[in-house]
C-alpha cells in the first residue's frame, strides 16, 4: 500500500536514509548517482524544502516532459524549495541514469547566488516544462557538476563553498541560455501554444467574458494550456518579445477601435464592455498603446 500524501524533506540527511545512501559529506549540499538507485520506499509524492536541480536520462516513468520524451538527450529540471515531485511508487526505472543536486538554501546564505537565484525563472516551471539538453550542452552541464563533485567528495576547506557556488551559479546560467534556445528550437510545440493562446483570447472576447470576470489573468491562460505562469511568460517573451499582459492589452486595444469605428456607443460603454469599472482607466490603457484619446480616434473616422 503506497503513501498518497507528499512527503515533506528538510534536509539532505533525511534524503540519504530514505534513498539507503551513506551519510553526506556535507550537511547542507549532495549529489546522487541515479544509475542503479532503489527506491522502493512506496512514496509517490516528496515535497523538499530545498533546491533540487536534476539530469536524467530513462526517466519514462517519471512525470517529466510536457511532450513525449526524446530518449536520446538528456532531460534536466530544476525545482524550488516547496514545489512538489511526482514519481512513481513502484521505484526507480531500471534505465535510469544521471544526477540530482540537493542544495539547502542555508548554503547559499551569506553569497551572491542566495540573491541571483530568484531571478532564474525556470525554477517557477513545473516539473513537467524540463529542459532537453542537446549532446554538447549536456557535456557542458556535467562538467560543471563534476567540479562540484569533486569539491563536494574532497575534505571541506574555506575554498570549497566558494568553488561550489561559483560552478553552480555557471552552471544555472549555463540553464539559462539553453532554455532560450529551447524556445526557439521546438518551434511546433512553441507556436502550437502561440495558436491556442490566439484562439483562447478570441473566445474569451468574442463571448463577452470580459463583462463579468474582466481581463484574463496569465494564470488564466497557464492553466487552459496546462502550463505554468513562469513558463508561458518566458515563452511568449522568447517568442513574440511581448508578455502575456502586452498581448492581452494588444487585442483589448484591437476590439476597442472595432467598437469606436463601427459603433454609436459612448466611450463609457464601450470601457464597461471591455472589462473597466472606470472610463479615465481605459482612457489610458488606450492613449499609451495609440498616442490617441479614444475620442480621437473615433472622430479620425468622421
């Protein structure tokens, strides 16, 4: 019989014994070799108070890949102190390889990174938004982990964290780069999005949405696409160089100069339909995106 509830982990120490590992070198920092791990602990669920940055290969058994796998490269994820892993029950895939990195946020306290990263949006991604590394970024990747390695098997001296967190920070920006580049590259899936986003924004217009519920949130779209917020945004600024918001405000300025142009109705009416509680609000909006007073514009068509 599986545990269903999340299992909490707050420290590296409790990820050892759970995984039947020797204890850490280090209390706050550790890499584990998943190749020929067991994990029959019958946890379906972890939620860790710590960083967890992975590299797995095999890993169909795990939910990871908003897409169908491509076994032939490596699948990399990173997760924030409180987000939730899901795996399955019944173990570890026997062909699993690669790594996990656990880092407590108490090791970074006190460095540049502790700042820096927050800023990386990618840990804001669930778990099922990973990163497919091409072979030569994958060799990049690891051998910034294994300088961590080596560091972290070695006996700790007042250098170590230092080193550590210089190959980490790297490392993350390393991530970075690549996730832009993967925007870029899975251009079906990427503007397949772009497609339902359009679709989505049309209806949510078209069916006068706007009257009752306002303006669509990011989080709005993020959950009809199954995604997360960090991830669409990041997608659509990749993509397009507009957030979410900018291309909500572009096809809310589109409809309003459909309604000034073909329409008697007053600039009031027209701010209420369109989602305002008050007209001076959508007098703004409208003139920042038109360099016009919605009242201009109408009389430009007299």
């Amino acid at each position: 019989m599986t545990n269903r509830k999340p299992y909490r982990i707050s420290s590296i120490t409790e990820i050892h014994r759970l995984m039947g590992l020797p204890k850490p070198h280090h209390p706050l920092i550790s890499i584990v070799d998943l190749k020929g791990l067991k994990n029959d602990t019958g946890i379906e669920a972890v939620v860790f108070d710590l960083y967890v940055i992975s590299m797995k290969r095999g890993c169909d058994g795990l939910h990871y890949g908003q897409q169908k796998y491509d076994f032939d490269e490596g699948l990399m994820a990173f997760m924030a102190p409180g987000q939730i892993l899901r795996g399955e029950a019944s173990g570890v895939p026997p062909d699993l390889e690669g790594w996990m990195l656990f880092v407590h946020p108490d090791f970074l306290w006190n460095t540049s990174l502790a700042v820096k990263i927050k800023r990386f949006d990618y840990f804001g991604y669930a778990t099922s938004e990973a990163l497919f590394l091409s072979d030569k970024e994958e060799i990049v990747i690891n051998d910034l982990v294994k300088n961590i390695k080596t560091e972290y098997h070695s006996n700790m001296d007042r250098f170590s964290q230092d080193i550590i967190i210089s190959n980490l920070e790297t490392l993350l920006q390393y991530a970075e780069r690549f996730y832009q580049r993967q925007f870029i590259t899975r251009k079906i899936t990427n503007h397949h999005v772009l497609n339902q986003v359009e679709e989505i924004l049309t209806s949510y217009f078209k069916n006068e949405a706007l009257l009752s519920k306002g303006l669509p949130s990011v989080q709005y779209f993020a959950e009809a696409l199954n995604l997360s917020a960090k991830y669409l945004s990041s997608l659509l600024k990749q993509l397009t160089g507009q957030t979410m918001q900018q291309i909500i405000h572009e096809k809310l300025i589109e409809k309003a100069k459909e309604k000034l142009s073909t329409t008697q109705m007053s600039v009031s009416e027209i701010a209420y339909q369109l989602g305002f509680e008050h007209p001076q609000s959508f007098n703004k909006l409208f003139k920042s995106k038109t360099k016009q007073s919605p009242l201009d514009f109408r009389q430009s068509f007299n």
